[in-house]
C-alpha cells in the first residue's frame, strides 16, 4: 500500500504563548529538548520541515483578483491563532498521523492535512 503524504501544522495560541512566556529560561530549554526529541523521534517518516515561522506581523498577503495582484502587509485576517511552523510527513494513513501527533510536546493545535498529488509543469 502506498504511504500517504501529510503536512502537520503547528498552530501557536495566546494562551501558549502566555505559558512560553512565563516559563524560565531553562524550562523553555526543556520544551525546545523536547521538541528537537519528536522531531528525532519521528525522523523516519518527516520528508521536509521548517524552522519557527516569523509572526504574523512579518507576513505578506497577496490576493489575486481577475489578473490583479494586491499586496499587503499581515496576516489575512487577525485571529487568536498563527501557524508557527509546518512539516511534511509520510505515512500508512491518518490514523498513523495522528498517533504521531499524540506525542507533539509544544504548541496545542496541530492540522493535519494530505497532500494532493503533484501537478507537474506543462512540457514546452
């Protein structure tokens, strides 16, 4: 059976990002430990990953409207939660997925999504 692609985001809240803040410097040494373990841990099925994204404050939004192309700087739209970072993984199905993120020590939000399949670029 063929694996499955999946890419895992990690969604960052307020509230995680209050108990970031809180913690010491040692404690928040623990929970990037750990992280760096999940990501070791799971090496075998991880194809690509990022490092942390930059705030949503950092973004760029580009909306394509009939050929036209408005940029702005942000997010979207403002909301309580921002994507932090993303990985893709390969596995037997969702629920192979989902027992992986059982384990995921950081941020509290993670979506899952499969990946479609690819679309190659037209030969000339």
């Amino acid at each position: 059976m063929p694996k499955v692609k999946y890419v895992l985001m990690f969604v960052d809240t307020e509230e995680y990002e209050k108990e970031i803040a809180a913690m010491s410097p040692p404690e928040v040494a623990e929970v990037h430990r750990r992280v760096r373990q999940w990501f070791a841990d799971h090496a075998d099925k991880i194809r690509a990953t990022t490092g942390k994204l930059q705030g949503a404050r950092a973004a760029t939004t580009v909306r394509l409207d009939g050929g036209r192309i408005f940029a702005t700087d942000g997010p979207f739209m403002e909301g309580k939660e921002v994507i932090s970072g993303f990985t893709e993984i390969e596995v037997e199905d969702l629920d192979e997925a989902l027992r992986m993120v059982r384990t995921w020590p950081a941020c509290p939000l993670i979506e899952i999504r499969p990946v479609e399949v690819e679309i190659r670029p037209m030969e000339p």
